[in-house]
C-alpha cells in the first residue's frame, strides 16, 4: 500500500469512527486543487535544468490551505496529496484555524548550490503565484527548505503582486516577519504531546530509553527537550548512519559533532551502529522524525519500544500499524505529534496579518496550551470509542473537517 492509499485508507476508517456523512468523506478524498509547473533553473555553470514541481490544495473547510514546501529528489505528486490530505487533519486535530496543502519541487539540494537552490525557490514562487496569498494558502518549511528561503519565497510573492506581503508564508527569519519560537516548535510539540500521554501509558522517565531516527532541526530539538529533562538518548540515527551508547550520548557534543562533519557516524561517545539494528533496540521511546516510512511491515515485528512518538510525516505504513497494535506497542500519532510546527506558523500568520510581535514565552505558552489540549483530546476520544490514539485522532480531525463543510453548506 503506497503512502497516499495509506492516508485515505485511514481517513475512510475514521470516518467510520466519527460517523460523517457520505457526502462530507468525498470530499474529504479528494483534493480540491492541484498544480503541475516545471520551473526553468540556471544552474551556476550556464546550463538549463527543468525541475518538475507540485502545489497541492486538499481542503480549505476550516480555513486558508496551509503546507510546506519540500525540496527532494524523490517528491512525487502522490507523496505531495497525502502529505496534503495530512494536513488537512493536522490543522484540524490541534484546532486551528487552517485547511491544508502542500508542495515539492524535484531537486537534490545536495548537488546544488545556495544560489541554485535560491533560483528555484524564487520561480517556484512566481510559478504558484496566482493561487497562494494570506488568505489563499501559506506555504512553509519542509524537508530541505529552511527560513532564509521562505524569506526568498516571500521576496518573489511580493514582486509578483506589487507589494510586500510577509503573511503569504511562514517559517521565516524573525527579522523578515518570522515567529520568535517557530524553530524548535516541532520538536517542543513532540515533548509537550509526549509529556501528557506519559503518565497515561505509564511510562516512567527514570528509566525510559530514547531512541531517534532522523537528527536534522526536528531531530536535534528532540534530542535536546528529552536530555534537558533527564532522560538517557541512547541510539540517533541520520541518513549515513546510527551510533548507539546505552549510558547515553551527549545530545550538545553530538549536534556539534554533526555539524562539523556532516554525519552522526564516527561520534567518539557512540558506537556506529546500522539504521536496522537502531530501529529494534529495546527502549521506551522511538521516534521516526525523518521521511516517510521507516517502520513496515518487515520490521515493525521487531520493534522493541513501548511508545513510538511520530515525529516525522508517515513514518509507520498501515500494515505496520496493525502488527505494532497487536503487539500492545502504542503509537502516538503523526497529525498530532509533528503539529507544533504548523501550530506556530499559525501564530506567525496571525501576527503578521494584525502587523504584531509575540515573545518567544508567549509564543512556547501558547505552544502549550494548544498542544496538550490536543493531546489530551485525543485521548479521550480514544478511552472513549475505544481506538488507537491514530483512530482517534483521525476521527476527531475528519469529525471536525465534516462539521466545517456542513457550516459552509458544501454538504
């Protein structure tokens, strides 16, 4: 089953869960837009590369779309529509005020320039001009693209329209309209979510393990909410490898270690350890914060954690899902636990839309407050329909999309 079948497989079963209608599961189905461009780029040498590129718009029932923009080699148009449909529940499941979308561009950031990277940003931008805009859907930071060209994107909009408009993006600098806090809001989202559900699993932090997949800025920030709280990080993995240490690994020496050379592997308080053996250590806390679909059906009987914190878009496939609910592993997930990004890039809209400055504590308080109610939501609707925290998630983000297309009296 491919992501985008997995999706909707989930949305179809929630809708069960939810009790919505027909009407309102159609159109939860399908997307309401999609663009296909490919972007001219000048590359440094003097050549010309055609990047295929995708803007998806799923549902905008509850507010503007709201999806980043990913740069990878690999995007395809059904990795672009379920990440699209994800965010449609994401918004939805922390209660803001957002539809959802999403975009890609076909390009290997790792064979390209800042400058190259910089131009494609830029006719990106003016390729999807016409139908994204602060009230039309706000693009922000995926997998390879960062604040400094969000700042570019919303550059080009502004020149496209004829004048400046920061709200058109999010996720970017502070000093271009960006949100005090918006950096590390993934990975202290993931924390809060982890922190309500911890008792409720009973999980205890003295002696639970951490174990991360995926060591860029979602990654790191994890790493680093886990450790100031005391608990060991035992195994961290990045794209060229994995380095375990089970009396724990230094989180600050191991993101300077990165840094300097570009990997986790070779880390002189870790042994080098293989992305399969990291994934089935004994722990109490796994977490995916990577790309998609790491945990399947061929090693999801191996998983060992107690807890799976779904930091990153679709890392458990559903066939996985099954094995790790039959095997009592509780997955806590995705559209809930990744949200703290679009949470504070929801707050970045609304500051730059009523042209105000929140402070970095006001901006984590409110993190925290969103976060765990959303959490705690999820939980009770789980306790009370009798799901998996992804059931319930699901069904009361589909629930919530349902009742907005009826307000809108599109059903």
């Amino acid at each position: 089953m491919s992501y985008l079948q997995s999706v909707l497989s989930t949305v179809r079963s929630a809708a069960k869960t939810a009790n919505v209608s027909g009407d309102a599961l159609e159109l939860l189905l399908h997307p309401q837009r999609e663009v296909h461009v490919t972007l001219p780029l000048r590359c440094d040498d003097g050549s010309l590369e055609m990047l295929p590129a995708y803007r998806v718009q799923w549902n905008d029932a509850r507010g503007p779309y709201k999806g980043g923009i990913r740069f990878h080699p690999d995007v395809d148009i059904d990795e672009v529509r379920a990440l699209a449909c994800s965010m449609v529940l994401k918004c939805a499941v922390v209660g803001i005020p957002l539809g959802g979308s999403k975009g890609g561009v076909v390009i290997d950031p790792k064979t390209h320039s800042a400058a190259e990277l910089e131009r494609a940003m830029r006719a990106y931008a003016r390729s999807i001009a016409d139908v994204v805009g602060p009230e039309k859907d706000v693009p922000a930071p995926d997998v390879n693209t960062n604040a400094a060209l969000m700042d570019v994107f919303a550059d080009e909009y502004g020149k496209a329209i004829g004048h400046p408009s920061p709200a058109v993006v999010t996720g970017k600098t502070v000093g271009k309209g960006g949100s005090m806090g918006r950096a590390g809001a993934t990975g202290r989202g993931a924390f809060l979510v982890y922190e309500t559900i911890r008792e409720k699993i009973g999980l205890d932090p003295e002696s639970a393990t951490i174990v991360i997949q995926g060591f860029g800025n979602a990654g790191q920030e994890i790493a680093r909410q886990f450790a100031h709280h005391g608990y060991r990080v035992v195994a961290v993995a990045d794209s060229k490898g994995a380095v375990h240490n089970e009396a724990g690994i230094n989180v600050d020496e191991l993101v300077a270690h990165k840094a300097a050379t570009g990997a986790v592997v070779g880390f002189s308080g870790a042994d080098d350890i293989d992305h399969v053996t990291m994934l089935e250590l004994p722990c109490g806390v796994l977490i995916p914060s990577a790309l998609e679909r790491v945990i399947t059906e061929s090693n999801a009987e191996r998983v060992q954690a107690k807890l799976i914190l779904e930091a990153a878009n679709g890392p458990t496939t559903h066939e996985a899902d099954a094995i790790l609910k039959k095997n009592g592993v509780t997955v806590a997930p995705d559209i809930l636990v990744n949200a703290g990004g679009v949470t504070v890039s929801s707050f970045e809209w609304i500051q730059n839309r009523e042209n105000v400055s929140w402070s970095e504590e006001e901006v984590e308080e409110r993190l925290a407050t969103t976060m765990r109610a959303a959490a705690n939501d999820v939980w009770a609707y789980a306790e009370a329909h009798g799901t998996t925290l992804r059931e319930a998630a699901y069904a009361l983000a589909v629930d919530r999309v349902a009742a907005a297309e009826k307000e809108r009296g599109r059903v």
